[in-house]
C-alpha cells in the first residue's frame, strides 16, 4: 500500500508521514487507529478531516479522497 499513497500525496501535494504501528507508540495512541491496517488520516491544520481505513486500490484512494474535497 505505500506506493500507492506516496504516488497519491505526491500528485496531490499532500504531505505524507508514516507511523509505525509497532514502533511509534505515542502517535498510535494519539491517533486512535483502530485494528484494521492501513489506516491514513487526513489532516488539516492539525484536526483529522476524515480517515481512510483498509487497502484500496488508487482509483478508488482518488475517488475518496475527491469526494470528501467536496
């Protein structure tokens, strides 16, 4: 899946940053991610917008991500 959501972020400007579920324990607990992996949280200005949860093709990545753009 992280190929998938660099080439995302990348053609969308998004800033990318990987947590490790094992290691970063602070932000796992910050973020709340739940038992289903992947987990990418969009935020803006600091508060989550919304989540995608589970692996997901690009197209379908795009699709959410546009939708919730508005």
């Amino acid at each position: 899946m992280r190929p998938r959501w660099q080439a995302f972020c990348l053609r969308h400007g998004i800033l990318f940053s990987e947590i490790d579920f094992d290691v970063d324990l602070d932000k796992v607990e910050q973020y709340h991610p739940g038992g289903v992996l992947p987990v990418m949280i969009f935020l803006t200005d600091g508060s989550e917008t919304f989540r995608v949860i589970g692996e997901k093709r690009e197209k379908e990545i795009e699709r959410i991500f546009l939708e919730r753009q508005g």
